[in-house]
C-alpha cells in the first residue's frame, strides 16, 4: 500500500506515466458525465419527448413536457379510454447529447448564415479574434512598458500604482455605455473593453514580476561598468523576459474572458453574435460548439506560445519545469 | 587540535616575521598605495532608530597586495566592501581608490559575490564580454579577449553553455573572470567561495591564488573563514563586530608560495590563534546560552 501510494504525498512528483493518465481523466471525467446524463434514461431526463400524441389534442410529435405533465394526460387518456400518448424520457432542449454537438461542431461551419446580414461561424470566430488581438495588443503597448517601469523606479510606481489598483476593482464592463458613447457601436467599444479589462491588471502584473528580479544582478552590472540608464535595457529587460513572457501568455487568457461582455456592446458582433443567435432558434448544440471553440482557441493559443516560450528563452529553467 | 599544536610552540608570535616574509612586506609597502579608506563611517537609518554599521574605519591597501577582512557576523564587512565597491555610500570619511574619490560603482573596481550573480540570459562567453562591450569594445575584440580569459580559467569549452550548466566552482570562476575582464585596479570579493562545498572551495582558492600572481591586480577578500584568510591573504584586516571598527591589521608570516601543508606551520597556527582570540572574545560568549540537554536514552546506552 505505501509503496504503491509513493505518489500521494505532499510535493510528491508524479511518475510521467501516471501523469499522463490523470491529464486525460482530467478530460474524460466530465465527459463522461455528460455521457451518463445524456444516455442512460434513468438519469435525469426530467422530459418526456412526444413520439405520439394519441388522443390527447395538444400534443404534437416532437414536442418536450415535464414528466408530471404527461403522466396527467396520460392519466385523462385513460381515464376517458382513448389512444393514450406515447412518448420516451428526453432532458431539456439546452442539454443536447455529446454526439449532437459534436456534429454541430462541423454543421456549424457548414450551415449558411440564417439571415441576410448573419455571417458563417468561421467569420464571427475570427472577428473576435481580431477584437482579442487589437485589445491586448493596445493594452501590452501601454502597460507592459508601464509596468516594468513601475515595478524599476520607485517614481513611476509611486504616482501610478494606488490609482491603477483603484481602477482594477471597477469592472471593465461598467464602461461599456460609456465606450459606446465614445467610440461608436461596432468594435471600437468592444476592443476598449478588453483593454480596460486588461490594462490595470498587467500593469500591476508585471511591475510585481519586474520587483521580483534579482537585485544583485543589477549590482554585478554596476560594478562592470553599466550605466544607471543603461541598465534597464542590458538587465532589467532580458532578466525578467521570460516570466514577462509567462505573464502576457496568462493576461491573454484575461483577454479572453472579457470578450463575451464585450461583445455584447453596442452591435453585437462575433461568437457573442453567434451564440445569442444559436441561442434564439434554440440551436444549443450549436451554442456549446461555439462556447467549446474559444476554449479550444484559448488553449491552443497558450499551448502554442507555450511551446514558443521554450524554443525563445533556453536558458529559462522555471519554464522547463513548469511546461515539461 | 589546533590549540594543542599552539601550546607546543608557544613561544612563537603572529608577529614574528622570517626574514623572507619581512622583505617580502617591504617590497609590498614600497609599492603604491592603491586604495585608501578614510574615517569611514556607515550609519544605517530607519523610522525607528539609527545603527552605527561601521565606525572609523581607515586603512590603506598596496598595488597588488591580497588582503582580506574577516570578523563575526553583524561586523559590516559585506557593508564595507559595498562601500569600496560604491554599491552603497558611507556617512562620512573617504574612499580612494589611486587617490581618486570613489563615487558609484565602476568598472574600475571589479566584484565577484557570494551569490553566482552571472546573467543567466547569456551563455558564459557573452557574460564575459557584458562588461568589455559596455566598455566600448567592439563585439570581434570582446570575444576574442572573452575567450582567452575563460582559457585563463580552463572553461573554455563551456563558453556557450548557459550559466545554470555550470556547477557552482565553475559559476564562480565566470565570475572571477567577468570581473576581471574590464581590467579592474581592484577585485572585491564579498564571501566569493562560500557557498562552495569544500573540497571545490579548496581549488578554487588555490587557484585563485594562481590568477592572482600572474596579473596585475589587487585582491579584496571578505571571508568568515580564518584557514581561508591566513592561506590567501598578505594581510588581514580584523574588524569587531556592533559597530564595525577596525580591531587588528594583521601581517600573516606565513611565507609564501602558500600550499595546503603550511595549515600545520607555526607561523599559520599563531596567526589563528591571533585571530580567533580577536574575534571570540570580543563576542559575549554565546555558549552559555544553548541548554544543557536532559538525558532521554536509557541508563546504559551510552554512546561516548
């Protein structure tokens, strides 16, 4: 029992192995799940979906009612000895079985838009990306110099810092009247919200993972002739690369997050446009398709620039570590 | 045992010096005076109080003299070799350095710590040449010099290895020849082996001994370890510890070239013994203050 237990303990590292076999349990416990509530009748399925309505006037084939419902028609039918209603036990329409969203994730992209002014999904997807993209990327553009300022002269920290920790608690979607107002109703709001989602958080952010850098180095620098003004670029910048990398791969996925609400305001655009319109013609095996494809994005993105991280920065050990 | 052995000799002094090693301090003073501490005072200030970190410190170092403070800890030896090195600034009194005010760190004045402090986003060639590039070298001469001063120390197959493929010693000899490659007048050294394991702490302070006679530079050693400082250094500065001030400037007689046997010298032991009665006594004695511990084992179990 202990022998074979070594692994559960405090600090413990997993053999790769086993590892590996808890990363697909990760995935396939909850799935697994949905498979259980979906296919097995006895679990939950709190509907009953009508095959044949029989006698009984207001049903229709195809129609979806609670189980009390039907068992008092039912119990009328019978009552009155005609053709009683047929029908098997279903969940509700916004649970759709695994397989059904797994086809959707291909009849999504397949099925034309249903409006005129609708667009495919593979169009809304990479319209939100470009919001994503715009939102971050202005935001990067100011906080990250920002905040390696912050976390390397006391000044900067000083004069911005409690406003920017002020700020963080506001919540960014609280300006979407004001951004529409300002910026118009297409994507200008939407990329100011992911921006103001985003910016206060990565200015803290990275002036704590700038604080965070050996100050002997800088010392070392000093004694070989660095510069005050030098020693920003030549130690501060490439000694927390790496952990400034990590720290934009986890703001993004900040970015990420902000994007439904954003989305929402003013026109709605994109996946958010997507979905609500899935949502409308009751599509929700299309809806959990598309909810499904921005994790997908989000971690292939990450995964990605994981990957990138590691081939960018060799000498990072940390980041071996962690991603091995 | 090193007390044993000192009562065997006892007639021999620390000051005692053989007629080579008087010459040799002759020929040691006759040079230039390369550094000169002042009057130095350090006092630290916080809300609550002020600390005298080092108090009336004045002393003067050769060109190419090995000279080495010790002290017990909370002395301010690290604050002082800080001070020369212009990483902090003193409250009053001067530093000079070829009679020149020091005033921030420069590259005039190399230093190696105890912590590896070598860029770990360069490979060892390029943390070589940091310094030779912010120096107004071009990229080819950098590495050319970066090169043959990582032969100096016998790493040059590792010159594109990154830091953390090196082990400690080798760490430390990157940073011995990082500092020195700007050609400092100075080396400062802040406990540079101490967190070596012994037997690498050893080579390492034999050879540095070796780069030390065969370039011009002056060597400043911080160590809290004696056998370390008698075996390195022409001189050893003793500093008292709660404030900082000087105790003893102490000319080891033992001869040199140094080898590993000369621990056994009588010269080497009285000079240890000089040390270890200037540094312990000024300590309260902090034996008395660990308990006697009860007996736990059985009656007869005894072990000694």
């Amino acid at each position: 029992m202990q022998v074979r237990r070594k692994w559960f303990q405090v600090g413990r590292p997993l053999p790769p192995k086993l590892s590996g076999v808890f990363a697909v349990l990760s995935f396939a416990l909850p799935v697994s799940l949905w498979c259980v509530v979906s296919y097995v009748p006895f679990v939950w399925h709190p509907q009953i979906l009508i095959t044949q309505p029989g006698s009984v006037d207001y049903l229709q084939p195809g129609m979806r009612m609670d189980k009390s419902a039907f068992a008092a028609a039912e119990a009328e039918a019978t009552e009155q000895q005609k053709a009683l209603p047929k029908g098997v036990p279903t969940n509700p329409i916004y649970l759709p079985a695994p397989h059904e969203v797994i086809r959707a994730f291909y009849t999504a992209f397949t099925t034309e838009p249903q409006s005129r002014d609708g667009s495919w999904l593979h169009e809304s997807l990479w319209h939100s990306i470009q919001i994503i993209f715009w939102g971050f990327v202005i935001s990067s553009a100011i906080g990250v110099p920002l905040g390696i300022l912050c976390g390397a002269y006391g000044p900067f920290a000083r004069m911005s810092e409690p406003f920017i920790e002020f700020f963080r608690y506001l919540p960014a979607p609280a300006f979407g009247a004001l951004a529409v107002a300002i910026l118009g109703i297409y994507d200008g709001p939407k990329i100011a919200i992911i921006v103001i989602g985003t910016f206060f958080q990565q200015v803290l952010v990275i002036a704590n993972t700038t604080r965070k850098l050996d100050l002997t180095l800088v010392e070392a620098a000093m004694t070989l002739g660095t510069r005050n003004s030098q020693v920003l670029r030549r130690v501060v910048l490439p000694g927390i690369l790496p952990d400034l990398y990590r720290d934009q791969r986890i703001l993004l996925g900040w970015a990420w997050t902000y994007l439904i609400v954003a989305e929402l305001i003013g026109a709605s655009s994109g996946i958010t446009w997507f979905i609500t319109q899935q949502a409308r013609y009751q599509q929700f095996a299309n809806v959990y398709a598309a909810i499904m494809m921005i994790g997908i994005i989000g971690v292939g993105t990450d995964m990605l620039l994981a990957r990138l991280g590691r081939r960018l920065f060799p000498w990072d050990r940390s980041l071996v570590k962690s991603d091995a | 045992m090193n007390r044993i052995l000192t009562t065997d000799s006892p007639r021999l002094s620390y000051l005692d010096q053989s007629a080579v090693v008087r010459e040799r301090f002759e020929q040691m003073k006759a040079r230039d005076v390369l550094l000169e501490v002042r009057h130095v005072d350090k006092v630290f200030r916080t809300r609550e109080k002020e600390t005298l970190a080092l108090s009336d410190i004045s002393f003067t170092t050769h060109r190419r003299e090995f000279l080495s403070i010790v002290g017990s800890s909370g002395c301010g030896k690290s604050t002082l070799i800080r001070i020369l090195a212009g990483l902090e600034e003193q409250t009053s009194g001067d530093v000079l350095l070829d009679g020149q005010p020091v005033c921030g760190p420069g590259s005039d004045r190399g230093m190696v710590f105890q912590s590896y402090t070598l860029f770990p986003w360069l490979t060892v060639k390029k943390n070589v040449m940091f310094g030779l590039e912010i120096n107004k070298y071009g990229p080819v001469e950098s590495e050319r010099q970066a090169l043959q001063w990582l032969q100096l120390v016998g790493l040059e197959k590792f010159a594109d290895s990154y830091p953390h493929q090196l082990s400690g010693g080798m760490k430390q000899r990157v940073a011995i020849v990082r500092a020195l490659a700007t050609q400092p007048r100075i080396l400062l050294m802040d406990e540079p082996f101490g967190a070596l394991d012994a037997q690498t702490r050893a080579r390492m302070q034999a050879h540095l001994l070796e780069i030390w006679r065969k370039i011009d530079i002056t060597i400043v050693f911080i160590t809290h370890d004696l056998d370390e400082a008698i075996f390195l250094s022409d001189r050893i500065l003793v500093l008292s510890a709660h404030p900082g001030r000087v105790q003893e400037l102490i000319e080891v007689p033992v001869p040199r070239p140094r080898n590993t046997a000369q621990c056994f010298s009588p010269e080497f032991i009285a000079t240890k013994a000089r040390l270890e009665e200037l540094i312990y006594s000024a300590e309260p004695e902090d034996e008395s203050e660990y308990p006697v511990v009860p007996r736990l084992a059985e009656a007869a179990d005894n072990v000694e």
